[in-house]
C-alpha cells in the first residue's frame, strides 16, 4: 500500500515541486497515482472552517464519469453547464467563488448557471452510476 503525505511548500515554489514529485511518480514501475499538477497559484492551507469541512465532504468521481460528462455536453445543457463550471474551478482549487463570478468566468449567463445545480439530481439519477453525488459544494449567503 502507498502511503501520501502533504508537505507543506511556498506558494511561489509549488507548481515547481508538484511537478518533479508527478514525474518521479510517472517512472515507477507501478505508480498509484499521478498527482494532478496546477500551474495555478495555491492558496495557503486555511485553518478548520465550515467551507473547508464541506470540501473534505466531497466524493470524488472515476474517470469514466467525467468521461461521461465530457461526452454528454453537447446533448445535455446540463452537463455543458458543469462541465463549464468543473473548468472555471480548475483555477479555484479550495476556493469558493460567488456563482456570478463562476458564471461570468465560465462565459454563460447567470441564469443559466442558476438554474443547473436545480436540474443536476435528476441528470445524474438518469445518466450515472447510482449515489453519485454533485461535483461541487455550494455554500449560500455571504
């Protein structure tokens, strides 16, 4: 069994680091995993908070779903509407941004992004393996 660890890094040295570490992971002979590597800038480790609890919540999908979903978006606005919204949080990884700002940066009207976390349940129940669960977490007010 491979065991992980989270080393704390700086900032400015981290897509540098996560870079030599997926690479070193790459040339074994079995690699577990491939560490998802984000050139983005990661924000400092946040102390125990209710967005950060609700985040350690989230169940992560397999391949084959966001296949799926990537396959699915040109029939399914549903599914284009979070696959849009999946890419925009690439660049907010353990953040939380205000749906406006997701819809703007995700180049849909908000409307329409308003109106997908409402018609998701039901996608997911017709079209994926059962219990799956959203892939984002929504906080409300503030």
């Amino acid at each position: 069994m491979t065991s992980w660890i989270p080393p704390l890094v700086r900032q400015e040295d981290y897509a540098e680091f996560a870079a030599r570490v997926a690479a070193r992971e790459a040339k074994r002979e079995d690699p577990a995993v491939i560490p998802c590597v984000s050139t983005a800038p990661v924000a400092a480790p946040a102390l125990a908070t209710k967005e950060s609890e609700l985040l350690a919540t989230l169940k992560t999908w397999n391949v084959e779903a966001f296949r799926q979903l990537a396959k699915s978006s040109d029939s399914f606005a549903t599914a284009g509407r979070w696959g849009k919204a999946l890419d925009v949080m690439c660049n907010h990884v353990g953040e939380f941004i205000s749906s406006t700002h997701l819809a703007a940066e995700a180049g849909m009207p908000i409307n329409h992004w308003r109106d997908t976390p409402r018609k998701l349940p039901s996608h997911l129940a017709k079209h994926y393996e059962q219990n799956i669960e959203w892939p984002l977490k929504a906080v409300g007010g503030s």
